[in-house]
C-alpha cells in the first residue's frame, strides 16, 4: 500500500481540534515547516493558528481534501467517530497513501475499527494519544503512545519530534490506546495520594510549597505533585486536562479492565471521586480540582498562607 511522504515543505498537514492541547501541537508542526489547515466546531479556537498561516476549513471532509495527513485531538469517542469516520469525516476525503493519527485518548477497540476503515480505503492509520497537558503541549514536551503499521509509525517520525520528546511505537492499531490507559491508571490513583497529601500537610500547619520541593525531589516525586500541586497551593484549577475528559478515559479503563477480567479498585475509587468533582460543578476545571472534592470533605480550604 503506497503512503505519502513526510517532510517539512512538502506535506501537507490537517489538523482536526485546536483546543487546550491542539492548538500548540498544530502550531509546533507549522513552526517545523509545514503547511496546515484545521477545523474545530468553535472556530473561534482556530484564530491563533490562522494568524500563523494555517486554512481555516469547514468540515473535517474539506481539511482531509487539503492534506496528506489528517490529525485529531478532540474530547470524546464519539467525537473521534464523527470527524474520522463520519459521512463528513476525514477518510471520506483523504486520498489513498494518505495518514490519518487519531491523538484522542480513546477506545481501543474503535482505534482498530478507524484502523480497518482507513486500510480499505488505502489509508494508514495510527493511534498515538499523548501525555503532558497543556504545559507538555505548549513546550513540545508530551510523550507519544503509538499504535499502527510500523512503517507509517516511522514515516510520521519528524511530526512526532516536532510535538514530543518521548516517542514510543508500542505494537499494532489499538496499542497506543492502551498504553495511555496504563498511563491514566497510574495518574487517577497519584492524584488521590497527592491531593491527601497536601491536605494532610495543610492540616498539620506545614508551608505547602516547602512539601512540595522537599518530597517532590525524593520517591514521592511525581509529574503531578510537582506540575499540579502548585497550581492547586496558587488556587489555580485553569485545566491542561478537564476533569470530564479524564472521567472518559477512567472509564474507558474500567471497561477494558473488566472485558480482561481484571480487578482495579484503585481506579474504580479514583473514579467515584472524580464524579464528585463533577457533580460539585467542576467538570470543566483540570484534574487536579480533585483537591476541591476533596476538601468539601474534610471541610478544609487549602488557602495560602
């Protein structure tokens, strides 16, 4: 099956949902030298990369008819669905050889569906969701989880390199979807222990930000008490990742987990404590707003001291 090639000045790009995280992984591919054109139902969203140069497109369809490889980072499953598979998505517009990279944290088994879709077409398809939020976005520091045929995986390479410096091919269609639930396994629980943590040094009358340096350097280090927990000191519940995204991808997690007859409680707790954070009105804070569920509780208020 042939596949465009991908180099900077002569590939055309597409990129289907400028959001918190899209906007800067678009603008990072521009700034490598290629030529762009985006779609995102608020168009409004678009207005910083069109003051870059990028084509401002109607539909996911008319981005596709522009490109050679088509990118989407959008909100949810269904999501993914509509602007890939959709009557008016972009495999009905992409030619064949061309690349069609999913970066949505979604389902596994409908990267394989797209994966399928794209081949009968004579497209490739990659799943490559990301890690790093808004901050790992905006300074081209995300990791890439990606699944797909190898080749197009490689073909992608300089894109890749132009948005993240932890490029990591995992296997075939689906396998970048299930490293990032791994990854949002380990996150669910590690807000739990940070946001208890802090809550817990509050409590005891400690300056939070002398914690934070003092057990973010040693084991209890983590991108999240380190990234997040000053945020969460500062007040500051701005999302790099909304909290109803994350409560899509925990259950996703959930539901992959009990296909595979596994176990997962720590999960399945961080999940019912995120629907709290939900149902307090803050589905669309970023995750570490877990700290306001969390201090409803205990009636406490992190202020600053």
């Amino acid at each position: 099956m042939k596949m465009v090639e991908v180099a900077a000045g002569k590939t055309r790009i597409g990129w289907l949902g400028t959001g918190v995280m899209g906007r800067w992984m678009c603008e990072h591919c521009m700034n490598a030298g290629f030529q762009a054109t985006v779609y995102n139902r608020t168009v409004s969203k678009t207005d910083p990369l069109r003051a870059k140069g990028a084509r401002v497109a109607g539909s996911p369809r008319e981005v596709a008819q522009d490109s050679d490889v088509v990118f989407s980072i959008v909100g949810f499953p269904a999501d993914v669905r509509e602007v890939i598979l959709g009557p008016n998505g972009a495999l009905s517009g992409l030619q064949a050889g061309g690349i069609v990279v999913d970066m949505t944290t979604s389902e596994p088994s409908l990267a394989k569906e797209i994966f399928e879709a794209a081949r009968a077409r004579g497209i490739h398809a990659v799943d490559a969701p990301v890690s790093g939020g808004d901050v790992g976005a905006r300074e081209a520091r995300l990791s890439i989880m990606i699944g797909g045929d190898a080749a197009a995986v490689k073909a992608l390479d300089p894109l890749f390199r132009a948005m993240g410096k932890n490029i990591s091919y995992m296997g075939p269609a689906g396998s970048g979807q299930h490293t990032k639930m791994v990854n949002q396994i380990l996150i669910a629980s590690n807000m739990v222990g940070v946001v208890e943590g802090l809550l817990y040094g509050y409590r005891a009358g400690l300056s939070l930000e002398a914690v934070i340096a003092a057990v973010g350097a040693g084991a209890a280090g983590s991108w999240s008490i380190n990234n997040l927990g000053p945020r969460i000191i500062k007040r500051n519940f701005d999302p790099g990742f909304f909290v109803e995204h994350f409560i899509k991808d925990m259950g996703i997690a959930l539901d992959e987990a009990r296909r595979m007859g596994l176990s997962l409680p720590g999960l399945a707790l961080a999940n019912q404590l995120y629907l709290a954070v939900k149902a307090q009105g803050h589905a669309r804070l970023g995750t570490h707003a877990l700290a306001l569920a969390l201090e409803r509780m205990n009636n406490v208020e992190m202020k600053p001291r």
